[in-house]
C-alpha cells in the first residue's frame, strides 16, 4: 500500500475554492493557530496525536478517531499536545455549496445546527461506523487530489455519502460532550459578554461585575478559552459586524452596533483581521451571490446573541 500524500502546513485560514478544500497534514512540531473562526464548515479527523480542541467555551479532549465539527463563525482552537508526530484530515466546504447539495429531505448541514438541543461538535464514532467514515474520507482525499476522469464526480459522491454519515452518527451518538471542567465564572463572563458586545466592556468592569479578581479571570479565562478577554471580546464584536454588512446594514451604523463607538476603529479593526475594509467585504459578499443569500445561510448558524 503506497504511503499516504501529506499537504504541507501554512497556517492560512481562508479558503481559494468555491465549493470544499481537504488537506492531510502531519507534523512533528507545534503550529497552532489563535482563537478564529470560519466562514465556512470546518470538518476535522484526528489521526494521531493528543489534542485539547476549544469551541466557544467548550473544551473537548480529542482522541485518535476523534471527529470535530465546527460551523461558520463559532471561535475555535486547536491546542496540541507534545507528541512527536502530529496527524489530522482537515476537510472545510463553503456554506452555499453545502446547503446546494442538501435537499428538501436531507439537509447535509443539520450536525453543525447549533439549535438542535443534541448539537455536540465532537463525534466519537467506534467500530464499523469509526471505520467506514474514515474510508470515505480517505477515498474523498484520493479523488479530490486525482487527475483521473470523473474523479471530480466521484469526489462529489464521496462527500455527500461522508457528510450523511456524520450527520448520521451525530443523530445517534452517545457520549460525546465537553471532556474538561469549566470555570462557572468563566462561564458566567462568556454569557454577558455574548448578550452585551454592543456596550462598552473592560476587564475591570466584568471583574467587578463577577466579584473576581481581574488576574484571576485574565487566568481562568485564557486557560478555559484560549484568548484574552479583550481579545474575545473584539472577535464577538467583528463576528456580528460581519453577518450585519452581509444583511445590508451600512458600515457606519454597524460600527456603532457592535460597540466600536467610532468608524476608524471599527476599520482598523476589520480590516487588521479579515485583509480587507468593511465596504471592500460587502462588495465580496454581493459578487459571491447576492447578500441576501448568505444571510439566510448565516441565521442558521446563530448561537446565542450571534
């Protein structure tokens, strides 16, 4: 059996195709990323290794076979473990494709929908199901990365026989939730900062407002999410400033939504995290079909207040 392809690794979290991306990486060093998000799915096999993956305030301790599933615009991270070698699949797919190839009857997005009061975003699937995934994966690498014809045919027909099986699995799993305890002061900070991102917010403030010391939160708060306050607060505040642009909302009422009190902070803001102005991200949004298709898309990903 000939070795298996690996990508090489750049860190880059966008993506350049239209439909889906997949990617196997091994690594014998550490490269995570911050806390970020998507605009896309994020689907993700862990093949080898110890990981701690960080979605919102969740914290899942992962195993080998492990499978992650993240929707657009939940925080994550992936935090790794001193093994030698470090092996994933790592498999993202563009929000408009997905719900394309979903039908009235089967929608391929249902294990992200965060609403479905059984959402977990870590599967453990075992036996035959553990390993039939994981050859439908394999073969949607095979395909996808081919020259061969009809091999972009067939990879298409992987993805979909791969995506039915997860949302299969995540309809009948069993014991898959957060594997980490969780800071009930932490939690309490993450929920008001959630409901309340368009006031103004300091640290000194939600650590008086929480009766707890400022350093033991800034502590409690970067071992539990993987950022600072600060930091958390800003990428709530751009995430929701994002689904606004994409509604129609104007720039300089949204900078004034999301709590940046100013338009030349909101701009640097933005632009310092996505590479582009606020009003360069609309006119990308409306050349990718239309803003409001992609809302409709974003208001099934909603979490909370997002």
């Amino acid at each position: 059996m000939a070795k298996p392809a690996y990508n090489p690794y750049t860190g880059r979290q966008t993506m350049v195709e239209p439909d889906y991306e997949i990617y196997r990486y091994r690594s014998t060093y550490m490269n995570e990323v911050d806390l970020h998000h998507h605009d896309f799915y994020e689907i993700y096999l862990l093949l080898r290794g110890r990981v701690e993956y960080i979605v919102e305030n969740k914290i899942f301790r992962m195993r080998p076979g492990d499978w992650m599933l993240v929707s657009p615009l939940e925080l994550h991270q992936a935090r790794i473990g001193p093994d030698d070698t470090y092996e994933r699949i790592v498999l993202w797919v563009a929000r408009p494709y997905l719900e394309g190839l979903s039908t009235p009857r089967t929608s391929l997005t249902r294990c992200f929908d965060t609403s479905v009061p059984t959402h977990t975003n870590l599967l453990r699937p075992g036996g035959a199901v553990g390993a039939q995934l994981r050859a439908e994966v394999e073969r949607l690498y095979k395909q996808r990365t081919s020259r061969a014809y009809g091999s972009d045919l067939l990879a298409q027909g992987a993805l979909v026989e791969l995506l039915v099986g997860l949302n299969r699995t995540a309809e009948e799993r069993s014991d898959s939730g957060p594997a980490g305890a969780s800071d009930e002061a932490v939690d309490a900070v993450l929920h008001y900062i959630n409901e309340h991102f368009s006031e103004p917010l300091t640290l000194d403030e939600l650590a008086a407002r929480f009766f707890i010391s400022k350093y033991h939160l800034l502590r409690k708060f970067d071992a539990q999410v993987g950022t600072t306050v600060h930091r958390y607060i800003l990428q709530k505040r751009l995430i929701n400033a994002k689904q606004l642009l994409a509604g129609g909302v104007p720039p300089s009422q949204v900078c004034q939504y999301c709590g940046f009190g100013d338009y030349a902070n909101f701009y640097r803001a933005f632009k310092t995290e996505y590479g582009q102005t606020p009003r360069q991200f609309v006119q990308s949004v409306r050349g990718a079909g239309g803003v409001g298709g992609v809302l409709s898309l974003q208001r099934k990903d909603q979490r909370n207040s997002l």
